[in-house]
C-alpha cells in the first residue's frame, strides 16, 4: 500500500491473508518498503514519508572534489596505480603508428 492513512493499512492488513508491504503507510502492515535512492539522499526532493539515512550526493560530492584535488596537485595517479608497458612492446607499438602515415 502506498499512502494509505496508517489505520485503514493497519486495519486492511489484519483482515487479509496476503502480506501487505507498506510504502508510507504506517507499521501496521507486514512489511515496510523504502526506496534506496531515498534512503541515500540521492533524491533531491523525496517525498514526505521517505527517511533519509544518508546523503549519498554529499559523499559523492566530496569524493569528486577530492579526486580533482589529487589530479591537479599530481598527487594522483601513483606509480603503482599507472600502467606500464615494456619499452620492446613500445618500439613495436611506434613502428606500427608510423607505418599508418
């Protein structure tokens, strides 16, 4: 049940055999339903019955600043984060981009 006022999920709920999840419709159903993306705070406007554990967009935010942070200071990548190539593989790689031209 979505948004049904609390009393008639409740009283809905215990004259029906099937299990009854309840989306903002109180704990008087079988089950309680809550959206992940407003659980983490990832819905800018949740509606009124959704809680909001999280906030997912700020973490992200803050990683995001941090990762360009890290880029423009060269503080990333770090050597063992790049990946390498053998200087033969390398030569083998150029003889072939200069036979293109």
């Amino acid at each position: 049940m979505k948004c049904v006022p609390e009393k008639i999920a409740a009283e809905i709920t215990k004259r029906i055999k099937v299990p009854v999840i309840s989306i903002g419709s109180g704990s008087g159903c079988d089950g309680q339903f809550l959206f992940a993306e407003d659980m983490l705070g990832i819905e800018m406007n949740p509606p009124r019955h959704a809680k909001k554990y999280r906030s997912f967009y700020d973490e992200t935010l803050l990683v995001f600043k941090e990762f360009k942070k890290d880029s423009e200071e060269a503080v990333f990548p770090t050597e063992n984060k790049i990946i390498k190539i053998s200087d033969q593989e390398f030569e083998q790689f150029m003889d072939g981009v200069d036979s293109l031209s």
